[in-house]
C-alpha cells in the first residue's frame, strides 16, 4: 500500500495548469486570476456621503447644538455638484452616495436634524469629516488589488466591476467528463430486478461543478469492452479530464483497467492507498489529459475525490489553495481500531460546544455503502493505524463542509414514498 501523502503529490504533480485565457467578467465567476490586477481609477472615485442628511461648512462660530441652517440646495445620487456654492451658515440637502459638493467639511445625518421650509436645525454638530466617504478610501489607484490565483467569488467579481472591469485575464475553465460503470447501474426510475441507482456519477458532476470547472455527464456504461472502449475514447478526446467510478479494485477483472492501459499505454497507476475508505485508486495521462480511476463505492468514490481529484482540479484552475483546511477538536466518544496498515477517515460532525471550542463525533455506520452518514458530515477524522483516543482528546480532523451544514435526516419508512 502507498502512503496518502505521497499519492496526493504524485497526481498533483502530474496535472498541468490550463491556459490563460481572456474571459468576459460575467462568464468569470468561480474561475482564477491569471495575473495581478491593476486599479487605474481609485474606488471610490469621488468624495461622496455615507448617509442620507445635510452637507455643511464648519467654521469657529458653529460652537453648540442648535444651529440653524439654510437649504440652499438638494444632490442626489448620480447629480453633479461642482458647480454649487456652500458658505458658512448654509446647508445642502444630500443623498446617500451623492458627491460631496466643494466646500464641504461634514455631512450632518438626517437623524440628528429638524427640518422647518428652507431651514434645517442640527440638534448634534458634527466634526470635520464625519459622513464623508473620501475618494480612494477602498482601493488607490495604481494599486495591485487582487493577486494571480485570486478566486473569482461575488465580492471580487463586484470589486472589479466596480473598477470598470468588462474582461479579465483567468486560467481556461476545464471540462471535466464524468462516467459511471457496472452493468448493475441505472438512471430509470423503476429499477428492474438485480439494479440499482446511480449515485455515484450525480454527486461527482456536482463536485466537479463546485470548485469552478464544467461538468460533462457521460453517462453510465455497462460492462462491455467495446462500449466501454468507445466511452472513454470520446472522453479523452472531448474534455480537459475524465473521471471514472467503479472497476479500480484489485481482483477485478472487468474492462476499465484493461481499456483505460490500452488507451493509456499503461500510463495508468493502479494504487492502493493505505487509507480506509478509498483504498482503491487510479490515475494517469490519456496523451494530456489527465484520467482519475475512482472506486465503485458510494463513500469510496466521494472521499477519493475529496483527496485526489479535488486538488488536482484546483490546480488545473489556477488556484493558490489547493487542499481543505484540517483543525483540531476534542472527540465527544472513544475511537479505536485495530492495526490494519491503514489511515482511517472517520465520516465526522465537527461543530462548536457550549465553551466556544470545537468537538466532534463520528457519523453513525462508516461501511463504504452507507451515503447518508457522508451526507450529514462535515469532516473526516484522520485516525492513525492502530489509534486508541479516548473521550475529550483532540484530534485532527479534515473540514469537507462548513461548521454550520444543515443536518441531513433520512426518511423514516412511515414517510417514504
């Protein structure tokens, strides 16, 4: 068996980043920065208010509440004041995110203000520059505001929309292809005797789709040579990547491994990992395309993903952060099991306890079949080989979700339909 760690460096290494590429900022979202950003105008761009009030001019006088002002003037988001004129003793009515008109030394929140006709009392002054947003505040000009590798999320795609920004520079998305084996699969509602649903290939197509890339659903094939053959030669020939699930274990003797050499000329590795789940795992090149041959197992499958083939993507995207953050928490049950040469990954919830720190508990049945328990976890407990850890140790553990994931509850067989 191979050691985690060295499998996970093996099949990085062994995937190229993609291109660059000019991208339309609304087709960017979920893609990577393939160079610095440059601001050429600052954001904001001009001085303008945080509220909605009254602009005025500070002078010695203005010593105590009460002051009355007149309204000379109305500006609302979007007018141009320059050419207004403000002196002492006057105020200009003012929207929120209006320009500051010259000669402004604060905005008064309407809050703190009666208004009577044309005049505005100020129950509170306030001090020179309060309520005003200065130009540049955000972002200066000349400045490298997002990195290479940065994520396109919502707020750096509204920050560089916010800077003009119609297209960008970002690494090629990839197209990932997904294919199920086994002639025991089906997509039909009503299974026929001896099938079963295909679980499988659905969760890989959102995985996939998740960490940016674009997921290409091939479809289930049985187990047949020629199909299978035909399958994964259109694949290789159409997408940046292929996935497979089933046909990887030792022992099996049905026409992924010998397709997947031929194709390959046995480029494949056929690894088996010191880990449980996920034993099982393949991966090489089909000429330059990267091919990752998952287990057939539900659990298998997801958690091989998790490790192998989610930062693999990540590279090919272009991202800085390749790999799940791992933390510690305090196990609320024992948690042991017998030397078997194997790194254990404990289908976990990780959540906060009443003293602000993390503990965490293991997700009922950990078979390889049982989806429900990785559905309702949001971390896996790296367990060593051979591990004995008592209630209230810390131990390390691997985030797959966020700390506050909706449980997931089955339904019970009074309900199902």
């Amino acid at each position: 068996m191979r050691p985690l760690t060295e499998v996970i460096d093996h099949t990085v290494a062994n995937v190229q980043r993609l291109p660059e590429v000019v991208t339309p900022l609304a087709d960017a979202s979920g893609l990577y920065l393939a160079g610095p950003t440059l601001v050429k105008s600052p954001i904001p761009p001009f001085d303008n208010t945080a509220v909605d009030g009254f602009a005025i001019r500070l002078d010695e006088t203005l010593a105590h509440s009460g002051t009355i002002f007149r309204v000379t003037a109305t500006v609302a988001a979007g007018d141009d004041p320059s050419k207004l004129t403000l002196n002492p003793g006057e105020a200009i009515r003012i929207m929120t995110g209006a320009p500051i008109p010259p000669h402004t030394d604060a905005v008064v929140m309407v809050e703190d203000t009666t208004t009577l006709g044309d005049s505005v009392t100020v129950h509170r002054l306030p001090r020179a520059g309060d309520n005003i947003r200065r130009a540049g505040s955000d972002i200066q000009a000349g400045q490298h505001v997002f990195g290479t590798g940065t994520k396109i999320t919502p707020a750096v795609r509204g920050v560089l929309a916010s800077l003009g920004v119609s297209h960008i520079s970002t690494f090629a998305r990839p197209t990932v292809g997904v294919i199920s084996t086994g002639d025991e699969l089906s997509d039909a509602e009503l299974l026929a005797p001896g099938k079963i649903h295909d679980s499988n290939r659905p969760a890989l197509l959102d995985s996939v789709a998740a960490l940016g890339a674009t997921a290409v659903d091939l479809g289930n094939v049985g187990d047949d040579y020629e199909a299978i053959r035909r399958a994964f030669a259109h694949a290789v020939t159409t997408c940046d990547a292929l996935i497979t699930s089933g046909g990887v274990s030792v022992g099996d003797f049905d026409y992924t491994k010998t397709v997947l050499d031929e194709l390959s000329d046995n480029q494949i590795t056929w690894f088996q990992v010191a880990i449980k789940p996920a034993k099982p795992f393949a991966f090489g090149r089909v000429g330059d395309v990267p091919v990752f041959g998952l287990p057939g197992n539900p659990v298998s499958a997801l958690v091989s993903f998790e490790l192998f083939v989610r930062p693999a993507i990540l590279h090919m995207l272009g991202a800085r952060q390749l790999f799940r953050p791992t933390i510690r928490a305090v196990t609320t049950v024992p948690l042991d099991h017998h030397p078997d040469g194997k790194l254990h990954l404990v289908r976990a919830t990780v959540e906060l306890d009443g003293a602000g720190g993390l503990q965490v508990a293991p997700q009922g049945h950990q078979g390889s079949h049982v989806l429900t328990g990785l559905a309702q976890a949001n971390a896996l407990i790296l367990l060593p080989d051979g591990a004995h850890v008592p209630i209230g140790a810390s131990v390390e553990v691997l985030l797959i979700g966020s700390l506050d994931a909706d449980t997931f509850s089955p339904p019970s067989p009074a309900n199902a339909h």
